[in-house]
C-alpha cells in the first residue's frame, strides 16, 4: 500500500459521516417521539388512588392461613344411588371429622412409587 492511498482511507468521508450524523438524529428524535407520546398517554390515564383510597389490614389484624384436612364428597348415596348435580354441593370437598395429618406408612416412600426395595 502506498502513502497515497493510505491518505484517502484516513481523510474523513463527507458521506459517511453525514449518514453517520443523519443516523444519530434519526434516532435522538424517534426517542424523543416516543417520550412525548408517552406523557401524552399518561397524562389521559385515571390519576393514582391517594392514600385513603389504599387497601389497608383489618382491625382485628392480619388474616392468617388456616390448615385442614379436606375429604372427598362422594358422588354415591350410601344406598348406590347417584346423586343428581342439584344434589352435589358447591365445593368437591368437605372438612374432615378427623383433623391428624395422614403421614405415609412406614416402609412406603412417601412420594411416589411403591416403596419397594428398589433397585437390586
């Protein structure tokens, strides 16, 4: 490569900076476009609730969770006969007369597969 040449690659291009330049204010003004619709978007959204309007904790304080034991509601009358929908009630599940958590029986696994001796 000779100095000549060497000269033209370092002199600055007039059309690649002008795109270079022409590519930033593109850019600057479509931010600037998208800031300006979005204040004006916000600006015709419902105003935040003030503090009164919050959610605040009951008087009587938190709620805390409750745990039970839930059964099955059997579909069968005791005498075999199907229940009819009007008959079945709203949740599938009723409350436990017996309330001890049910543990798995000893020797089983306790999470899924028999509990056998596994693998031998």
């Amino acid at each position: 490569m000779d100095t000549a040449s060497g000269v033209v690659l370092a002199s600055p291009s007039w059309g690649a900076l002008g795109a270079f330049i022409l590519g930033l204010v593109v850019v600057v003004g479509g931010l600037v476009w998208a800031v300006w619709i979005g204040i004006r978007v916000m600006r015709r959204e419902p105003s935040r609730p003030r503090e009164l309007e919050q959610p605040h904790l009951p008087v009587t304080g938190a709620i805390h969770e409750v745990r039970e034991v839930r059964e099955p509601d059997e579909v069968h009358c005791d005498d075999g006969v199907r229940l009819m929908p009007y008959e079945i009630h709203r949740a599938s599940t009723r409350r436990s007369n017996d309330q001890h958590r049910q543990r798995w029986s000893p020797g089983g696994s306790g999470s899924f597969g028999s509990g056998g001796p596994g693998a031998t």
